[in-house]
C-alpha cells in the first residue's frame, strides 16, 4: 500500500495531464496511483500493460525518491577510452576461450568473468563494461548453436548431385524428396489448455499423458511444393517400399528422381529389387550425416511447429487427423522451397568450419 500526501497527489495528477512527460513517466505515475488507491499489485499491472516485478520496481523507485525517482535518469555510458587497451584485449581473449576448469563455470557471464578477473590478476572493470564489449564486438558467450561434419569419402560429389536436382533438374524428371518423421507422439494435456487473450498466452500444463506414436512417410514435390505424406505404425523396409510405390504412381511413365538419406531401410534388398524392376525410379543419397540437404526435411520442421508441436490430442487417430488435414490444407496452396545454394557454396562454409574445428583441436592439443 502507498500513502500519498495532498502535494505528491498533486504532482502525480500533474505528470499525467503534462505534454512534456513522457509516456514511460505517465505510466509510473499512473502505477503509484492506483496502489495508493488500493488496487492490488497484480491488477495494477494488468491496467499499466507491464510485469508485475516492474510494479515493484516502480514502487521501490517511489518510496526511495519520492516522485523525483518516476523521471528518467540519464544512461550511464561506458566509454572504452577508460580501460586501457591490454585490459580490453584480455576481456575479449578470455570471452574467446572456454573458463579454466577449475571455476566450474561451462561459459562466461560478465558478472563471472569481472569477479575473475578482480580475483585473479586485480583488475577492476565493472560487469556492465563487459557486456558493453560484448555488444561492441558481437559476443554472445551465454548463446550456443550446434553443428556437425558429415565424414562421408563421397561428401563433395554428393552434395553437388543433390543440390544439381534442386538447381536444375533433368529435364521433364520429377523430383521428390522422401523422409520419415518417426515416433511422432500424441501428447494430451491433462488440464485444458487456457486460450490466447488479450495481454495473455496461450497456456498448457507442464505434465501430459502419452497415448502412443506414429511414423510419419512424407514425399514433397520439389518442382511444385505438394506433398504426399501418410502415417503408418511401424517403419521398416516394407513400410518404405509400400509408400514409395504410393508416392510415385502419380507420376508413372515419366523419369522420377528420389533425394533420400541414407537409412538402412531405403536399401533393403526387397527396395532394390523393386529399383531393378523400376528403371525410371532413380535414389540420389544425401551425404551421411547431412539430412539437411534434403528438402522434407524443412516441411518436416514446418509442420512440427504449426501442427503437432502445440497440439492436443487425445489418441493417435486424432493426430493421424490433424496430420491429414494439415497436409490438405498445404496442398491447397502448395509453396515449393527456392534452393539458392550452389554447391561450391555449401562446400566453401564446410571448409571454413572444418579448418575453424581443426584449429580448436590444435589449440587445446598445446
């Protein structure tokens, strides 16, 4: 609760009806406001449009400075020339280097690295320094991102065969790329889920009951962006070779080249058989270990977040369902993916990553 003198009042009316506060300004006047007038913190931020530890915040600025500390205060700037140039230079070192084992620390925070650098070599810079450098030189030490380099012999030739597909493919071939996404659960909540309002998310419970999988078989046009997809219980090689055959009628008679990767089951003997017996069926494999090059891959990305991801269902026929549908509604618009990458610059950002990997390796070797 907040009490207000008659004078305080006075100036908080002020700053609402004045043309020269700001709108941030406005809105902390309006917060002192209303719990003085007895609203409790949570409806004063649901009125204010902010979080609730900004009410706090605001609130803490008040009874501190009274209606001075509502205005904004000048930025503090950290101006570089302060910190003499070795001291810059071992922060970036250091943000560029994993932390020594013996801090048990996985990564860098500015607040870590100041106090290590105050522990260990007597430095005093400031944490709100370090991350000033860090934005100066786009250092994002608390972000990680992943990779892998695929160790396939044939990985050059590969990749200029399948990216030749999507570039230019042969004339009047068809082009599909064919996946499946496995052990695709049908999730049910076990509360309902709170719809999306106005200042509100949607919200689930974090708890929910498995009621099974299903393996999706997909096959994407990329000439024309349709795609046939069916779900099925198992996925072996009978299961590949029965939606082959399904995903590849609708083109009969013509040249069909298939991208798919290199899973066990795409070569069994039975699907060999059936390639022998099917010359205009052709298989381009990705290389191993690079599944990102086949174009099903992005759709299988796309109907993940847009259909299975959020959803709630209460057996797996019911997301057998919203698979289905999901799938005619794309095809009612069908976007096929534009592929700019040529192949000479695919295996260019390979090399640099590679020679990036082999220098790490290097280092940590000394």
């Amino acid at each position: 609760m907040v009490e207000l003198g008659e004078s305080e009042r006075a100036e908080l009316l002020a700053m609402l009806n004045s043309t020269t506060v700001s709108a941030r300004v406005a809105t902390r006047a309006r917060i002192v406001l209303w719990r003085a007038e007895g609203c409790l913190k949570k409806d004063v931020a649901l009125r204010a449009g902010v979080s609730r530890p900004t009410v706090d915040a605001v609130l803490k600025r008040f009874a501190g400075d009274g209606v001075a500390g509502l205005l904004d205060t000048p930025v503090k700037i950290v101006r570089p020339a302060r910190v003499p140039a070795e001291v810059r230079a071992r922060i970036l070192a250091l943000t560029r280097s994993s932390p020594s084992p013996a801090t048990g620390l996985s990564h860098w925070s500015s607040r870590e690295l100041s106090a290590f650098l105050e522990r260990t070599e007597g430095v005093c810079v400031s944490h709100n320094y370090i991350a000033a450098l860090w934005r100066e030189h786009g250092l994002k030490p608390w972000r990680v991102g992943t990779f892998k380099l695929s160790r396939d012999p044939a990985f050059a030739e590969k990749v200029a065969d399948v990216v030749g597909l999507y570039l230019e493919p042969p004339g009047g071939a068809v082009v599909l790329s064919i996946d499946e996404k496995t052990q695709v659960q049908a999730l049910d909540r076990t509360q309902p889920t709170l719809p999306l309002d106005c200042g509100k998310v949607e919200k689930k419970t974090h708890d929910y009951i498995r009621h099974g999988t299903t393996n999706l078989f997909a096959a994407l046009n990329v000439t024309t962006g349709e795609v046939f997809g069916e779900c099925r219980p198992t996925r072996n090689g009978q299961d590949f070779l029965y939606f082959l055959k399904k995903a590849v009628q609708p083109h009969a008679g013509k040249e069909i080249r298939v991208v798919l990767d290199n899973l066990s089951t795409h070569t069994t003997p039975e699907v060999l058989a059936w390639l022998e017996k099917n010359p205009n069926v052709t298989f381009h494999f990705t290389p191993v270990g690079s599944s990102w090059l086949n174009q099903i891959e992005i759709w299988f990305g796309i109907i993940t977040r847009q259909a299975i991801r959020r959803g709630t269902f209460t057996s797996v026929r019911a997301l057998i369902a919203q698979i289905a549908d999901y799938i005619d509604s794309w095809n009612a618009n069908p976007r096929p993916f534009t592929w700019s990458a040529t192949a000479d610059e695919i295996l260019a950002k390979v090399k640099v990553v590679e020679a990036n990997v082999r220098k790490l390796i290097d280092n940590n070797a000394k």
